[in-house]
C-alpha cells in the first residue's frame, strides 16, 4: 500500500470541496439571466415604434395582422418607390397608411406622397409640412393633455359612422390633436379634446379621403386592447380592399438630405455620454482603490517560523481535512529515517530493508513491523493515536537494541533488559498483525 493514499473523503467533504465550484456555477447563471434580461429591455428599446412586423408593447403587429385575416390585402413599404410600386400593385381600393416617425417627410418627398395616387390616404400623428403637402384641408392642433391609464375620450357628435358607431370612446393620452379647415369639404372629428380632436377625416379635390390620426399609441400591440381601441384602428384602416403601410426610411433620407446617413445618425443620443460617465466611474475606482493600498514595495524582513508552529498547523490542516493516513504517513517517513541511522543503513535504504533489519534486531515478526510501518490504514482518530504510539514504540525499541550501552533513549522511558524489550515490541507487533 502507498505511503501517499488518503482515506475515501464522505459527502459532506466532497460538497465543502466543490462549494467554490458551485458558487461559481451560480454566479454565472445569475450573470446569464441578468445579461438575458438586460438584453430583452434593450431590443424592446430598440424595437421600431408601430413597427408592422414587430411584437412588442411599442409594435403595430396585431393590428397589421387582424386586418390580413379579415381579408384586407395588406403589405409594407419603406421607401417612396416601393410603396409606389405596392400600390400599383394592389387589387381594388387601396388604403396608403403613411407613419413618418423620423420627420423625413418634408419638401419634395412630402411632394410626392401627396401625388401616390391612393382612395385612402390616412398619416399617422403628420407633421405641419406633410398636412400643407396635400393643400392643407387639415391643420395642426396640438398636443393633449397626458391622461391618466383608463381615461377615456367619447367620439362625439361631429364623428360619423362607421366610427362613432364601432368605437364609441377610445382611450387617450397625450395624443396629437388636429383641425380641420373651414374650407374643407364635409368630413368627420372624432375624439374631441378643446374643439380639437385625435381623429379628422375630409375628402380632398382628387377625390381621396385623406384622414389625420393623434391617438397612434392606440394602435400599438399595448394599448389596441384597451377600450375600443381596436375597434377603431380597424375602422379607420380597413375600409378598402387593400392596404399599403409607408414608413419612410434610409433610402429616403438619403434622397431628402442629400447624403448617405452615417453611424451617428442610428446612434442613441444618450449612449456616448453614458460611455464617458463609465469610463471617467471606473478611472476614480482605480484612483481610489490604488490610493487605498499604496504602493507596492518589495521588503526583506527576517522571518522565524518555530517548529512547534509548523507542526501545530500541518496537524490541524491534517484534522480539518480528516486526512489520517496522510498524517500518519508523515510520521512514518520520520520514524523510518530515525530507524535507518540508528540501525547504521544508508539514507537511501528502502523501507523493506528497514523493516527487515529491524526485525532481525528486535528479533520480532517481520508481518508484525511491516504492518506497523506500511500497511495498516487508520479508520479513526483513535486508531492513528494508537498507530503513532506503536511508531514511538518501535523507535524507542530499536535504538534501544542497537545502542545497549549508551543508556535509556529520549524518546521514552528506560529499558534495562534488551532481551525483554525485543520479546516485548514482538509480542505487540504480533498482536497488532492481523
């Protein structure tokens, strides 16, 4: 049997040895969820406002896709070309939903979205530029009043059917307000607010009914649940065969300003002095920290450690950890030395050769020493004192034998008689010896 084998470590030892593993499993998992979390807020921040093809609070999905199944021929464009090109496309009435969400419609591009011929043309919370691009029939009225959740705001008298009829009140709060002109050719006002309203329709020269809507966060995948708020955007966007929803975009922009947009432009405003704030966050820490502690500096100091220090704590490191036969090992890798000077062999003498030589002088069972030297394993505290005790014994014994003449030894107590001390240590090994 190995000098170096440990007993077998219970459970409880094994879990006390893996417990930093496992915080370090559990932190991890934490760090992925928050990131995971972190991350879904982000996406849902960045999610594109009454985006069509967008499930989030802030997306139009729901009511993109209710239109579809209810038989509305619905597509999406995003620039002026492809919403020309759709509506080209399109089978029997058409509906133009125009969303500029960035303010890209302006000037010439406004221009020619007045000139997309349509049957319907319904803008979503337009610009002042947008409204003049088609003549001006309907005018800016402002912004309301931010509402509490659950407040409510009736059609009114001036909205007519189907309107008034399928969304008698819808939910508003803060929605855009607008007027229609007084040279405006009949039309409806729905959802007053200060003689102003959230829903305006009227029908221009051409022909086409062109409609203005404030209250866009009632058609968002969040609030089109709330009071008649569905009911209403399928109202107002399902009235025609099909339905093209326009939201300007890149290539847009790019024919409006002239130039390509760059990384700027798709970059948050806050993000930037976010960066500066953690970086000039983490410069103070290192400041801080590094005054806290100081310098590093390499000095050579005398150190005295004691033996008894070292062996106390070798000792209790051995009892924390139950390693007995680890323990027990390192006596008898002392003892065998001891064994090897006093029975005059070399230092590299191995161990067989010790137990042999001591057995021959003690005249003893040779089994019995081996087992006490090599073999046993204690399975208890109480069987390594009696195991350590059996090493001092057989030291005392040997150096006893080999040096007669130079009295008692110090390791224990004095032996007049070599003869009986030898029949002694052979009688315990004996016993010992299983």
């Amino acid at each position: 049997m190995s000098l170096t084998q440990e007993a077998t470590p219970t459970i409880a030892e094994r879990l006390r040895r893996a417990r930093p593993w496992l915080l370090i499993a559990v932190g991890a998992v934490v760090i992925a969820v928050t990131s995971a979390l972190i991350a879904g807020g982000v996406a849902s921040a960045n999610s594109p406002y009454l985006g069509v093809d967008s499930a989030r609070p802030n997306g139009a999905k729901a009511v993109f896709t209710v239109l579809g199944e209810q038989g509305v021929q619905t597509s999406s464009a995003e620039s002026i070309d492809d919403a020309r090109s759709r509506l080209q496309d399109a089978e029997g009435e058409t509906t133009l939903v125009v969303h500029d969400r960035d303010g890209i419609a302006v000037d010439e591009l406004a221009a020619q979205i007045a000139d997309l011929d349509a049957d319907r043309v319904v803008l979503l919370a337009p610009s002042r530029g947008l409204l003049e691009a088609f003549g001006g029939a309907i005018t800016v009225g402002g912004v309301g009043a931010a509402g509490e959740a659950g407040d409510v705001v009736e059609a009114g008298a001036e909205c007519a059917a189907p309107l008034s009829e399928l969304a008698p009140e819808i939910s508003q709060r803060g929605a855009r307000l607008y007027q229609l002109d007084d040279a405006a050719a009949g039309g409806s006002a729905c959802y007053a607010e200060s003689e102003r309203f959230a829903y305006v329709e009227t029908t221009l020269a051409s022909g086409t009914t062109l409609s203005a809507l404030g209250a866009t966060d009632n058609l968002s995948n969040g609030d089109v649940l709330s009071s008649a708020n569905a009911a209403m955007g399928l109202a107002v966007l399902g009235q025609t065969q099909s339905l093209v929803w326009y939201t300007p975009g890149i290539s847009d922009a790019e024919a409006v300003f002239g130039v390509e947009p760059s990384l700027d432009a798709f970059v948050p405003p806050w993000l930037t002095p976010s960066i500066l704030i953690a970086l000039a966050t983490l410069l103070a820490v290192m400041v801080w920290r590094g005054r806290r502690f100081g310098p590093l500096v390499e000095e050579r100091l005398p150190v005295i450690v004691e033996a008894s220090e070292t062996m106390h704590g070798r000792g209790r490191l051995y009892a924390q950890q139950r390693a007995r036969l680890r323990a027990l090992d390192n006596l008898r890798i002392g003892t065998t030395t001891r064994l090897a000077k006093s029975l005059g062999l070399a230092k590299a003498s191995s161990v067989q050769e010790i137990i042999t030589s001591s057995a021959a002088i003690l005249g003893a069972n040779r089994a019995a020493i081996a087992w006490t030297l090599l073999d046993a394993v204690p399975g208890s505290e109480a069987e390594l004192l009696d195991l350590s005790q059996a090493l001092l014994t057989l030291e005392r014994a040997v150096a006893e034998a080999a040096d007669p003449g130079r009295g008692p030894v110090s390791t224990g107590p004095s032996t007049t008689d070599q003869s009986s001390t030898a029949e002694k240590s052979g009688g315990q090994y004996e016993h010992r010896c299983p």
